[in-house]
C-alpha cells in the first residue's frame, strides 16, 4: 500500500484519489482552527506559494479530536482559513487521526513514520512530508513551525 491508494473527501464532500499527487512532494498537516499553533496556516501558506509551482502540494486535513479545537463544519473552516490566513492549498473534510474511526491514510502514515514515543498522533498540526515517490521521509511534532521544514521540503524538491 502507498499514499496514492487512498481516495480522501475533499472539504466540499467530493472524492479526491491521492494517486492525483504522484510525482509531487506532499506535506500533510492535521489541523484546527482554535489551536495555539493555528497561525501556522500563515507559514503553511507562505510555504505553498513558494513552491508549488515546484511541485510541492499542501493536504490540510482538520481534525477536532484534541481539545475540540476544530469545531464547525468543513465550509466553515474552509471559510475561516481563507478570511484569516489566504488559505489556498487543498483543504479536506474534518477526519479522526487516531482511535476507531481514524482515517485509513493516517493509520498508514503513523505505521511509515512513528513518533518519538509511539505512532500516536499527539496534537494538532503534526506534519508528515512525503518525497516525489509517495515514501513518508519525515515526522514532524506540532512544534516544528512550516519554516523550520522549509530546508528538507527544498531537499526533496
């Protein structure tokens, strides 16, 4: 199994196949839009803009599993990320990153990059970057800021 066999509901419920993103280098980032590092979506921005024309795409999947700081529905959070940080790589429908109901690709993404003390998504905004070939080359905690991987995502590119 690779990133490109899941098939992800985009934040207007449609069907999008991660086989979409071959050959592109993918930061895929759990969200909120009432956490302490929501201004990261700034630099996340900042980051995609630099690059996509390099091929460097952004997966933004928002997730209200900690603290229920990603309230309301995906239009809502759509809406909020592009009034208050131009938003404009592609953002998904809100999903579980861990428990029962966990989307499938995080399940695989935990099992190809565990974290310092176990696969556990532990917060919002952990960040997982993948090379042209879909392999999951890094990890990143929530407190490693978008500028911090700017120098591998350049590597990679």
């Amino acid at each position: 199994m690779t990133v490109y066999d899941f098939v992800m509901k985009d934040a207007k419920g449609n069907d999008v196949s991660l086989a979409d993103y071959k050959g592109k280098v993918l930061l895929i980032v759990n969200t909120a839009t009432g956490c302490g590092f929501t201004p990261q979506y700034n630099a996340l921005e900042a980051l995609y803009e630099k690059y996509k024309d390099q091929g460097f795409e952004i997966l933004d999947f928002p997730c209200n599993q900690f603290g229920e700081q990603a309230p309301g529905t995906d239009a809502e959070i759509t809406e909020f990320c592009a009034i208050n940080f131009g938003v404009s790589f592609k953002q998904f429908s809100k999903i579980d990153v861990n428990g029962e109901n966990e989307a499938p690709l995080y399940t695989w993404l935990k099992n190809e990059k565990r974290g310092v003390l176990s696969s556990k998504i532990k917060w919002n905004f952990t960040k997982f970057l993948l090379d042209r070939d879909g392999n999951v080359a890094e990890r990143y905690a929530p407190t490693v800021t978008p500028e911090r991987i700017e120098p591998r995502i350049k590597e990679l590119l």
